[in-house]
C-alpha cells in the first residue's frame, strides 16, 4: 500500500502512519505507567491534584543545630521562599479584620489585646492585632490547632494553618510497597497458591491434551468423530451454565475453598486437545510408520517422536493454559471463601483490597503490579506462539 | 504372586512389538492366568453388587445425577459387564477380551480415585499451596536451574561447536537438585504422610485398594497381544482399544466435569431448588416463565406504578411513544435491566474493540518495519489479567484525581470546543456514565486481540489484488474500501462473533469497577452475569440462577450458531477459524 511508495507524499503518509500507530501504543501504555508508577507512590502522594506519573516524596531537612529532624517543608501560596515546619501543635486563632475588608490573618491563640469593645452585630470582642506593623481591630473567628514555620534558611518564625501550606515534594519512589503489600496484605501466599494452580493446570493440560489429540489425530478408532464432534460443541458452551453444577459437584467432594476445585476440573481442555490434534495432524505420518514398522509402541512412539516434533503447540497450549489459570476469576470468587488467607488467588486478594473500601491505594497498585508481570512477560517470550496460534484457533 | 501375572508384567513393555512369545502356542502360563482373571471377574460380581448397595446408601438425599446415582449406574454396569466378562473368558468369546479390558479399566480409575479421595489426598494438593509458600525460594533456585538448562540447550542446538553448554547444563543441573532437595526439606511434607497413615486401616481403603491393584493387573495381563490373538481381536479392535485408552484420561474429565454437570445444570433449571431451605420441587418451566415475563401497560399519567401492571410484575420501564405513555413491567426487574444494559453494552464495546482492529491490522500488515513491536504492545492488556487492569481503570476515572477528568479539563482549556465540567465527574457512580466507562475498559483491553485476529485474515488476502490495484493507481483508501474490507468478509464475522460472545459474558470488570455494590449505582452497570451470581450465590437460589445461565446461554448460543453456519457454508480462506 501507500507506505512502499516513494517520493515526498509518502514520507508524510509514513510519518502520520506510524504517529499514528504511536498514539495508539501510547493509549495502551499509558494506564501501566500509571499502574507502575502509582505502586511506587505514598498515599497521600496519590490523591493530589493534578495527578502526576512521577512517584514523589515530601521534602525534609535535618539540622542538628536547628534542631531539625527530618522536618517537612513547604511551600506559601501567598509567601515566598521554602519553610520548614517546625511544630504542628501550635495552638492558633484566626482573626477577621473589622470592616470584612481585608483577608483573615493566622496568628498564635495569645496574640493580639483585648480592647474591650464588642461588635455590635454579632457580640463578638475586639481584639488589636498586629497586621505587617499596624495595628489593625480584628475579631477572633475560631481558635485551632496550626504549624509554626520557620524559613528555610533560618529567620523569623511564623505561626501558619498548616492546611494552608502545599508540602514541596521531590522525586522519591517508596520501593517499600512491594514488601508490604506481600506481606502485610497476604498477597504472598495468594502469589504462591496462583503459582501452585497455574502450574498444576498447565502440566495437567498439556498431558491430557498430548493423549487426546494424539488419539483423535493418529489412531482411527470407532466412535472417533463422533467424540470429537461432542469435544467441538463443548467450546460453544459458556462457562456461565457451568458454574452452579460444577460448584455443587464440588461441596458433594469436599473439595470448596481448596485449591484442588481450581486444579483438577480444568486440567480437561477441549480446546487444548483440539489445539494438539490439529498439530498432530500436520506431522506426516511416515515419521510414525517408520517407527511402528521398527517395532516401537504407540506410546514410545507418542512421547520420542511426535511430542517432540510438536514443542510449538505445546508451548502455545502452556502459555494459554497459563495466562488463563493466572488471570482466572470467576471461578476462584465462586469456590473460594474470599475470608480464608490460606486459600486466596491473586486475583481474589486483589479484588478484596482494591474493592469499593480500599484504603491502601498504593499497595493495591504494588498487588497489582506484581500480578500482571508474570502474564505479560510470558507473552513478551511466548509471542512468537501464541500470536500464531490465537489467529488460527480464535481462543479468548 | 501367580506366574501368569508375573509373565504378562515382564512380556508386555512393548505391547504393540512382535515379541518372540506370540510365535509360540498360548502357553500353560496364559492359561493359567485367563483362569485367574475369570476368578477375578466373578469378585468385580460380588464387588459390583456391593457398590450398587453402597451407592444407594447416601443416595437418596439429592437431586437425581449427583455422584451417588452416577456411581449406583456404574456398579449396575460393571457388576453386567464383570459377569458377562467371567463367561466370556472361560467360553473364549470374542468379545470378552475387550469387555474385560474396559470393565477393569474403569474399575481401576474408580477405585483409585475413590482411594486418593479417602486418603484426602486431593485435599491436599490444596494444602500444597503452603508448602509452596514456606519454601518459595527453593522453588526459584529449582526453577532458574531448569530454565538453565532449557537455555543451554537452546545454545548447544545453534552453536553445537561451543564448549560451554555441557557445563552450563551441568550448572543447572546441580541448580535443580539442590533446589529440589531444598524445597522437599523446606515444604516439609510429613503433614500429608500422616494424614494417608492415618486413613490406611479404613476397611473399605483396604478394599478399594485391592480392587485397584487386582484391576490395574487384570487390565495388564489382559492388554498383552498373546491374549488378544487367543480372543481373536481384530486390528480395528486393537485400534478401538488403544483410542480409548489414549483418550480416556481426557474423556474421563470431559464427562465428569463437563458432560454432566451440564446435563445436572439442565434438569436443576426445572426445579425450584433453594439451599437455604429443603424445598426441591419440579416446577417445570416456571423458573423460565418467571424470568422472561414482562407485561405492556397504557397508561395515562407518565409516572403510573406498579398498579397498572398484573400482580407480580414490578415497573420496568417508562417510555413515551407517539404521546402515549407506556409502562413496561417484568417480574424479574434485575434480569431484564441486565438484558437491557448488556445490549447497550454489545452496541457500544463491540464496534470500539473491532473497528479500530480493522484499521490498524490494516497498517500493519502493509509490510510496515517494527510493525511486530507496535502488535505485541496492542496486544499486552488483554494479556495482562482483568483484575489488575479494572483496578488501573478505577485510578483512572477517579472523579477528583483521576486522569481521564484531568486530560478532559486539559482539553478544555486548550480546545475551545471540548466542554469540561469545572467539578471532576464522577464516571462510576454516576447513572449515566457508569456503563460507558465499562465500555472503554473493555474496548482497551479487546481492541489488540482483535487486531491479531485481522492480521491472520490479512495473510490470506491474495497480493496480486493490491498490485493490479497500484498498478492502477487506486489511492490508499479506496484500497482499503474496495479489496481490504471485502476481503476481510470472513474475519470480521469471525471478530464481531467472538468480541459478542466475550461481551455477553461481562463480569469481572463490572465486578471491580461499579460502585457502591457490584451493577450498581441503582443497577445501571448490572449484566446477566452478575444477576445470575447474585441469584445462585447471595439468594441460593440455585434453580432460578440455573434457569438464568441458560437463557443466557441460548443467547450467546444464537451467535455461536451464525458462526458455526457461516464456516460451514463459507469453507474458504480468508476465515480464520
């Protein structure tokens, strides 16, 4: 197409080709810079406006001298330079000026005289306060809890509502959320037991798959298509109208809220078997004759020569069986007793923290960062497989 | 042990070989064993019978097709099947070889598995999963050495002149012993040993482990080819048999967790079935009629109620048609709201997830470079697991910090004509939005799928069409109008098809995303789904629920039915199923 042309109305048709091919990648990028950058955030660093993708820690200073430790510091609206928080209970009282003039000044909760006058209108008492060296009628809207300032660079202190300062922030990923959520918010067991499943049904897939395929592929039995045509019409099936026999079948073994009711009903795969037949079936049957002529069972000939020959459908069929067992939910939030530890699925324990009352935003951010990883790095290395064969198969 | 089993053991590594055995005339051994194996099919009598007594036991407190019925027809059939087996051994029928063979496969895997089921052995693969945890990092080491030696494999099969690879190997090797042994210490697995010493004296264990074992050596010495040319066993037989057998471990799982809880999820959705209570009664179709009913209504005034409807049905829907006022009523308000939303849904998410698949598959299919980088980046989110992206997307549409509101106000600030609402916008728990950011969610993760599923479709395109097409100078997008779509026929079928299914099944996501409870707000992001969920799981209303999976099910099948027609009818290229 137009991209293999040449001269000057093609370079610019390449160029918004691939902008726009860029955008695209962008859009889909962006939510997991978001995710990556959001697990490496304070809680407090989240929710500020406007959001940002640079995880940031408030600024402080130490200063033995000044006898400053790890203080904050932060930044006026209405102030220049940078000021360190020194005390954040400092008992403080917010007075109006008299006329509604001029804005409300903060000042310690003992400044300012009594003059004895009351406001007329509401009965207030009138203070004399000290506004920037003048003296200034005030009355006192309320007394509070505030910070007292100092600059940066030392100088005169100010008492502040410490609401009223933005604390300065800086470049500061908190690596921490990583350790904490694994293990404060059991997520390293739900990491272990997803791995036990994933692990045990891609195994047990690939086995039951290799068996069934080679029979449906190799030996012509009796019965056969009419098998494979039921094998066939059971992809159709939703796994929405198997949910309540199949949870029934599992409180008649015993088997809810245990790992095993994840395990064993899936190691069964149609579409695996289809997957390995249609593989089998491309292998030309003179290897196999060969070998059957040479005395060797079906068996021997099964697992020496044709699994071998077929690595490509089987590492299609793990990284399918994978991503499926890794990111299964439905069926884990059915069978599984969301308030038993012992048994939780990543997916499930993330689901709980991050759900409607979730308070640690940030380390469901670290969960769910440490979930997706093993999925897309397992599509990054097994793309070449599983592209092809999603193509040809359309599985979902 | 009896000679003719200990020969049948050692003969039969190479079942299918010529060994020199079969030359000779069946000896005394075989027959000696066949005698052994009548005897033994005269106990699978008796056993079967017991079973049949056994199964019958516990059996009459549940639904018809629970395990215990299931089992009661199994020991009828192989308590017949023994019996004709024991006769046909001993008169040499042509037949009874194979009834045998079948008979005392299955009675293995049964008997096995009702061991291991004693023995709570597949509880505790469950309990593995703490094992796993303790020792994690054993595991690691194990798992690094076996991906080494994967590696060095892969090196010494493209450079076999390197030297390294055999100590590499090596390396992993000892990587994956030392883990191994590390981990059987750390995951400490007596816990499980005294669990199955504490179930061996079990009379029945000890029964069913002797049926297993006499079973597995029936099935052995009967699978031998000695034995099967005294019963005269043709090759197609033989074929039959070892079909079977390959298939059987799959064919097992296939019934036993698919087939019938299948056929149970059928005859459930006929039975008011409540666990809270004891009520299982047949009630017929009612749990359909009362999914399905809805009832029209004129009605004068806009905001007439549940009185104008039959009794039962509850307010549907007001609509306004022609300036007459129409009140829609149903009896489950829930279900037909979810059939509602997940129409709009399907109207909304498919086209976004498929048409811009169409588009870019077209760019990047045009022999673009780093198109295969630009493909492996579309297609990371439907990858990357529907629990971690719903969770993205709830920061996302976050209504004060989020970034989807903060890129709106930018907009506006920049664009005169993007109007940004000066609050942030609640996406989620707003009525009106709440659906349509599903949709996004569910386009972004689909869209790049559904691109690799167009990429197939633009192999089979035949290039010689857009060269004659160049040659004539047909600009890019009457290309892509005239050749590229047409085409593309097949494969976009294949991509609305599938995206529909997927979309009818909508669940997690909501799950996550909608706020205050799962459909919520006020039942504006409800599927069937979850209504379905609610009915089984919260309302144990596990009759009606089943009633809801199956029309759901007649539903999605509709759009199964189109495809599989059209790939029958259409067997030509371009379609990528």
């Amino acid at each position: 197409m137009s991209v293999r042309r040449k001269g000057p109305r093609a370079t610019f048709v390449r160029v918004g080709t691939y902008a726009l091919l860029i955008a695209v990648a962008a859009l889909v990028v962006f939510p997991f810079i978001v995710a990556v950058s959001t697990s490496m955030k304070r809680n407090s660093d989240i929710f500020t406006y406007p959001p940002s993708l640079v995880p940031r820690a408030e600024v402080t200073v130490s200063d033995a001298e000044r006898a400053l430790d790890g203080n904050t510091v932060y930044d006026f609206a209405e102030r220049d330079g940078s000021w360190v928080l020194v005390d954040d209970d400092i008992p403080l009282a917010v007075f109006a000026p008299v006329g509604g003039q001029a804005d409300d000044v903060t000042l310690a909760a003992d400044a300012g005289e009594r003059t004895g006058d009351i406001m007329v209108v509401d009965g207030e008492d009138v203070f004399l306060i000290d506004v920037d060296g003048e003296a200034v009628e005030a009355t006192r809207v309320r007394l509070t809890v505030g910070g007292l300032f100092e600059p940066i660079d030392g100088g005169d202190q100010i008492v502040e509502l410490v609401s009223a300062a933005t604390p300065q922030r800086e470049f500061g990923p908190r690596f921490e959320n990583f350790p904490q959520v694994v293990n404060e918010k059991n997520l390293g067991r739900s990491l272990t037991n997803t791995l036990l499943v994933t692990i045990a049904v891609v195994i047990g897939q690939i086995v039951t798959s290799i068996l069934g395929g080679y029979a449906f592929a190799r030996i012509d039995f009796k019965g056969r298509d009419k098998i494979f045509m039921l094998y066939l019409g059971s992809v159709m099936i939703p796994f929405v109208v198997l949910i309540i026999p199949l949870f029934q079948l599992m409180l008649q073994l015993d088997w809810t809220d245990n790992l095993v009711a994840l395990i064993i009903p899936f190691v069964f795969s149609a579409y695996g078997t289809f997957l390995m037949r249609q593989f089998f079936l491309g292998i030309p049957s003179e290897i196999e004759e060969a070998a059957l002529l040479d005395g060797a069972s079906r068996w021997k000939i099964l697992w020496r020569v044709m699994v071998p020959l077929a690595r490509p459908a089987i590492a299609a069929l793990a990284t399918f069986g994978f991503l499926y067992a890794w990111n299964s939910f439905f069926w884990p939030l059915v069978i599984i007793n969301s308030g038993n530890p012992d048994n939780g699925l990543l997916t499930l324990t993330l689901a709980t923290l991050g759900g409607r009352s979730s308070t640690d935003t940030n380390l469901v951010f670290a969960g769910a960062v440490i979930a997706m990883t093993p999925p897309i790095l397992v599509f990054l290395f097994a793309q070449r497989y599983f592209v092809e064969n999603s193509a040809t198969s359309g599985l979902k | 042990m009896n000679p003719g089993v200990t020969m049948a053991f050692d003969a039969d590594h190479e079942i299918m070989a010529p060994t020199s055995a079969s030359e000779h005339e069946p000896t005394v051994a075989l027959h000696r064993g066949l005698t052994l194996v009548t005897l033994w099919h005269v106990l699978g009598v008796v056993a079967g019978a017991a079973m049949m007594l056994l199964a019958r036991r516990g059996g009459d407190q549940e639904l018809p097709g629970t395990i215990g019925v299931a089992l009661q027809f199994f020991a009828i059939a192989a308590f017949a099947t023994h019996a004709y087996a024991a006769y046909g051994i001993r008169t040499r029928r042509h037949h009874a070889r194979s009834a045998s063979l079948v008979v005392n496969y299955l009675t293995f895997v049964v008997a096995a598995v009702a061991v291991l089921h004693q023995f709570g052995a597949f509880r505790a693969i469950g309990s593995l999963g703490e094992g796993l945890n303790k020792a994690f990092i054993p595991f690691l080491v194990a798992a690094i050495g076996l991906v080494w030696i994967l590696v060095a494999g892969q090196i010494s099969t493209s450079r076999p002149a390197a030297k390294s690879p055999p100590a590499l190997r090596r390396a992993g090797q000892v990587l994956v012993v030392v883990g191994s042994a590390w981990f059987v210490i750390a995951a400490d697995p007596t816990g499980m040993f005294s669990a199955i010493t504490d179930q061996i004296t079990s009379p029945l264990t000890l029964a069913s482990i002797g049926l297993a074992a006499g079973a597995l050596v029936a099935t052995r010495f009967m699978w031998h080819r000695d034995v099967g040319r005294l019963f005269g066993t043709t090759s197609s037989e033989e074929r039959t048999l070892s079909g079977l057998a390959f298939l059987s471990p799959n064919l097992i799982g296939f019934l036993f967790f698919f087939a019938g809880p299948l056929v149970f999820s059928l005859i459930v959705s006929f039975f008011d079935w409540k666990t809270t209570g004891t009520s299982r009664s047949f009630v017929g179709i009612d749990n359909y009629v009362e999914a399905l009913s809805i009832d029209f209504a004129s009605s004068a005034s806009a905001n007439a109620g549940v009185e104008a409807l039959k009794p039962g049905y509850q307010v549907l829907m007001h609509l306004d048609w022609f300036g007459q006022n129409w009140l829609i009523g149903a009896r489950d308000v829930t279900f037909w709201l979810s059939l509602r939303n997940i129409i709009v849904f399907l109207v909304l998410a498919v086209p976004l997830s498929v048409l811009p698949a169409l588009g870019l598959s077209s760019i990047l299919a045009s022999e673009l470079p780093r198109a295969k980088i630009f493909r492996a980046i579309y297609f990371v989110p439907s990858v990357a697991g529907v629990i971690g992206v719903a969770i993205i997307w709830g920061q996302m549409f976050q209504s004060t910090v989020g970034w989807i509101n903060y890129i709106i106000k930018r907009a506006g600030d920049i664009l005169p004509f993007v109007d940004a609402p000066s609050e942030g916008h609640p996406w989620l728990s707003s009525n009106s939005t709440a659906l349509l950011a599903m949709v996004i969610v569910f386009a972004w993760m689909n869209f790049g799928f559904n691109t690799v599923l167009y990429l197939a479709g633009h192999q089979a395109i035949p290039k010689d069409l857009y060269e004659a097409a160049e040659i004539d100078g047909a600009r890019t997008w009457k290309i892509f109008r005239r050749i590229t779509v047409p085409q593309l026929r097949n494969t976009t079928f294949y991509v609305l098809i599938t995206t529909s299914i997927l979309a009818l099944q909508l669940f997690d996501i909501v799950w996550i995303l909608s706020t205050p409870q799962p459909g919520g707000p006020d039942n504006a992001t409800m599927t069937p789904v979850i209504a379905l969920y609610n009915e089984a799981f919260r309302n144990n209303n596990r009759g009606y629920a089943s009633a809801l999976a199956w029309v759901l099910f007649i539903i999605i099948f509709g759009f199964t039915f189109a495809q599989f027609r059209r790939d029958r009818d259409a067997a030509t290229p371009g379609g990528v199923s």
